[in-house]
C-alpha cells in the first residue's frame, strides 16, 4: 500500500491528537506533544487544521506534521515507523518539493526525531543542520517542590491577566484574550491549565501554560515566560516548579520542555526547576 499525503480538516484533528497522545512515551525522542497542536489552537480550528499535515498508510496515521509558521514543519513519525524506508522517502519527497504543499519554496527548517531515517534522507538532499536546542525533562514520581509564591489557575475570566504576561514575556508575541479563549476551545486543552505567578506585591510575573497526554505519559511546558520587568528574581525557576505540579496532578510521568542552547537563561532555569537537560537535538535547514 502506497503513502498518502493528507489533510485531516477540523473533523479530522480528534484523531489527530488522538494518535499523537498515543505516541508519547518516556524516554521517546523529543517529538510533536498534543500539547504543540493545543498552543496552536489559539488561532482557531480552521487555522489548525489547515497547518497539520498526515502521511497515513492503510487508514493508518504514520507521521504528523503541524506547519508552525511558513516556514518550519515541525514533523514525528509513529514509534514504529521510525525506520520505515518507504515512509522515509515519501517524506522527504513531500517536504522537497513545493507542489506537494507541505513547504513553500526556499528557505525552510524542518524538525524531526533525530534518529529516524529521513534525517539521512534530508542529509543527502542537501537540508543543512540548524542551531541546537536543548531537550529538558523532570521525572513526576517524586512530590514536587513547593514554589514559593502564589500560583493562580487561569481561567476564562483571567484569560487577560495570562494573556498580558505573554506579551510581556516575549517582545514579538500576537496573544490576546480572544486567542486565550480560542485555545481553551481546543481538543488538546481539556487536559491542560494555565499557570500565572504573582509577585510580593501582587503583581502578574510569570505564566505558564502545560499540557498532558494522558495518565502515565509525558507532558509539555508550552509557553513559560517571565514578565522582562520581574526577570532574575526567581520566578522562572518558581512557574516551572508550578508547572510541574499541575502535570503531576494530572496524572503525568514526566515533565518536558524543549528550548534554544543558546538561551543560556531558560536552560538554568530549568535545570534549577529539576528538569535534567537530554542531548541536544537540532532541525533541519534549507536555505534560499
């Protein structure tokens, strides 16, 4: 049976993430989480269904792949499929050539799971690696530290609050409370929470946002930020002690998050939290 290339549209994202739950395990690859397709969902249903892509082989999901920008395919393959050579030439086929959909022309980065065979396919296409990134991970089985300040869990009526520290987290971000509630719409947030910490005098200082898949399976830090204006106080360290928590409430195994190497910065806040860093892993390039 051949490889077919698909969308799923919205009616199709349940399984969507129904599989890619089913894909998460400890000590897997740092991969696609539910999670990702669920941070994504603040531009809405639509928007999401059109950025994911499936390869599926029989009626059988093989790979997933959430468009996460233009430019970067953000790509995981079932774990058995890891080595599947048919599988590995459809994709890198797909992702090299533009009528196929899946990347524009010229410059393009595509992340995937460092031991599978289409990284060697991508290699001898000429796709370049890219800067490296650190995979963190906390194990869930032990009680987790108590933060030290006050945590809130965001809901519907304080979408604004988590969303004003987004923004003033990250210089370039677009979220608002309208993308908050688009969000919390989502399939994937039905096992998620929204963490804000708040500072001596009462101030919003950082927030995070976490995503399960599942009792006895791993979950995702996506997004965590500390306000700029509240930075080297300890808060970073005290959201993601947090975080982990609620993903331990939920019935998590572990706690992950992937960030830049080069952000220096988040890597010791991390570590500080107990998240121990896993190697380094990086994406694919394309240049122009």
């Amino acid at each position: 049976m051949t490889i077919a290339l698909g969308k799923p549209g919205v009616d199709g994202l349940s399984e969507t993430v129904g599989v890619l739950r089913e894909w998460q395990y400890d000590g897997a690859p740092i991969q696609l989480h539910p999670g990702d397709l669920g941070w994504f969902w603040r531009f809405g249903p639509g928007a999401t269904a059109d950025a994911v892509r499936t390869w599926s082989r029989g009626g059988n999901i093989l790979a997933v792949g959430l468009l996460d920008g233009p430019d970067l395919l953000r790509l995981t393959l079932a774990p058995d499929a890891h080595h599947d050579e048919e599988l590995a030439r459809q994709l890198a086929t797909d992702v090299s050539l533009q009528e196929r959909g899946v990347l524009r022309e010229g410059k393009a980065c595509i992340e995937a799971p460092m031991a599978a065979l289409v990284q060697e396919l991508l290699d001898e296409d000429g796709w370049d690696v890219d800067e490296p990134w650190t995979p963190l991970r906390r194990d869930l089985a032990e009680p987790v530290e108590d933060p030290g300040v006050r945590i809130e869990v965001i809901g519907p009526e304080q979408a604004h609050v988590r969303a004003a520290v987004q923004r003033a987290s990250f210089s370039t971000s677009t979220f608002t409370d309208e993308r908050w509630h688009a969000m919390a719409g989502g399939l994937p947030y039905a096992d998620a929470r929204c963490l804000v910490a708040y500072g001596d005098r009462g101030d919003a200082v950082a927030a995070v946002t976490v995503w399960s898949a599942g009792p006895g399976r791993p979950g995702l830090l996506e997004p965590m930020g500390v306000a700029q204006e509240h930075r080297g106080r300890g808060h970073g360290r005290a959201i993601t002690l947090a975080a982990a928590a609620a993903l331990k409430e939920l019935g998590s195994s572990s706690a992950i998050v992937c960030t830049p190497s080069s952000n220096v910065g988040a890597v010791a806040t991390y570590r500080s939290a107990g998240f121990e860093p896993r190697p380094e892993v990086r994406d694919r390039r394309r240049d122009a």
